[in-house]
C-alpha cells in the first residue's frame, strides 16, 4: 500500500515550491497525496533533455490523451503536426528564437487551430463556411488546441517525459506554416518538445502568484504591490538557484512596455488573415 504520509509530506514540499514557501491556506490536509493532482502541481519547463528517443507508441498515446481535452461544440478545431526529420526541426528552431531544446527534444509537436478542415468538409459537400471568417471561430480554434496541448503535457509527464512550450513559433507563422504544409485556415498556435529530462539538469519547480493574487471571489479585486513584491522575491530566489539574478516583474514590465517585447508577433491580426483567418 502506499504511504499516505509520505506522499501528503511530498506534495506538501511541491506546493511550497510552487508557492515560493507556503502552502496555501484552505488546502485541505491529505488531498494533495492524490496521483493527478501531485503530477500536476510538480509541473516545470524541461529543456535540457537526453538522446534517448520517444517511440511512436508513446506519442500515440500523448495525441490520444490530447483528443480527450474538451473541444467547443465538439467540432474539434485544431490539429497537431508530428515532426521529426532533423532539418525541418532545425528551420522550426531557426523561426522559433533559434532554441536549441527544440532540436534536442525526442519529438516536437505543433498544435494548430484548424478550421480547414471544417472548410474542405463544406466545400465537399457544396455548403457555405462563412462563420469561419470571424474572430470566435478563431478563438475557438487557438483555445481548443491549447487545451489539447495540455492534455499532451500531462499525458507526457505521467509517462515520466518532460515538456516544455513553445510560443515563439508565433515569431514567424507564415514560414512555419510552409514548413508544415499547413493549408488556408490552419494556424500554428503552440509548439512542445518532449523528450526524456535530463537528470543533471537543475531547473525546479518554479513559483507562480499566491492565489490571493489570482482567485477572486465574486468581484475582480485589484491587485495588491506587496502582493507582488513578495512573490518577486520568491522568483528570485528560484532563479538565484539557477544563478540567474532576475525577478517576475521586470519581466512583466519588459513584455507590456512595447511591441518590441512581442518578438514580430504585433503583426499576428495580418499573418491571420494571411493563413485564411479574417478573424472579423
């Protein structure tokens, strides 16, 4: 049987990780020694990973567990490309910030909101897809494939894989689009590695907000600096582990102070259009 103790005494250690020390208040004692929500609270970004691959049974799995994520009316607006080959990886890298992780990854996947194939089954069967033009439908399109996206995440962690989120194939949407093939009204959303962690690799769990920051009860409560100051230190802190000297607010500041922070992605209402997404 397992050690019920043991395993509350572990979660409680992650959460305080999680939350740069404390353990939230009103976590009631034993429910974090279940299995799904101690994978979940332990969650981090791996980006160091082995050379040992990640057969194709397993991602099977991972894009079986990523078709089970909730999907608006059930019409499933999004697709995921598998990519392997060396040098379409190395351009996607290139595209994406030129990250090396990307390359050492086992398999690298690329979550796409796909209202082409609802176009193709329209124009199959002589009928209009007008709706397609507008901006819910692409809302639909990006929300459904980041929850699949995170069911893979999950299904991959439970595997014992590390994961780690890519954005920045945002950066150049068009090109990577090509790379991939992608038709009129597919856009690529996320990309994730996934590959086998690294065990000399260091990175932790990192904070994130105390909840009194990010739970609201009722109405929006602005926040509070003290707030945030305390959770910069927890930040640094992590990163101190990292020998790295920088906090969570210098980095919020740098993302809002201008379009310079969105890395080429203040273009994104263009490259959708230019993919076949109006977004009216």
């Amino acid at each position: 049987m397992p050690d019920v103790a043991s395993s509350a005494a572990t979660t409680d250690a992650t959460l305080r990780e999680r939350y740069g020390g404390e353990v939230p208040v009103g976590i009631r004692s034993g429910v974090g020694s279940d299995d799904v929500l101690a994978l979940l609270y332990r969650h981090r970004s791996v980006r160091r990973f082995t050379d040992e691959p990640v057969d194709d049974a397993t991602v099977t799995a991972i894009v079986a567990a990523a078709q089970s994520a909730a999907t608006s009316s059930n019409l499933q607006a999004w697709s995921v490309i598998e990519v392997r080959e060396p040098a379409r990886v190395d351009a996607i890298a290139r595209l994406s910030g030129d990250q090396q992780f990307i390359r050492d990854a086992g398999v690298f996947l690329v979550f796409v909101a796909d209202w082409a194939r609802a176009r193709h089954l329209a124009a199959d069967r002589s009928a209009p897809a007008d709706a397609v033009d507008y901006l819910e439908s692409t809302l639909v399109g990006f929300v459904d494939a980041a929850l699949a996206a995170q069911n893979a995440v999950i299904a991959a962690e439970s595997l014992g894989l590390g994961t780690v989120y890519v954005g920045s194939v945002r950066n150049a949407p068009q090109q990577v689009a090509e790379l991939l093939a992608l038709p009129s009204g597919a856009f690529p959303v996320v990309g994730l590695g996934i590959g086998h962690p690294d065990p000399a690799d260091a990175a932790g769990i990192k904070p994130r907000l105390p909840q009194s920051v990010v739970r609201h009860r009722e109405r929006y409560r602005p926040v509070e600096s003290a707030e945030v100051e305390r959770y910069d230190e927890a930040v640094r802190a992590y990163y101190r582990t990292q020998q790295q000297d920088r906090g969570w607010l210098q980095g919020v500041l740098a993302r809002v102070r201008d379009r310079s922070g969105l890395h080429g992605r203040h273009t994104m209402r263009a490259a959708l259009r230019r993919r076949g997404l109006a977004s009216r």
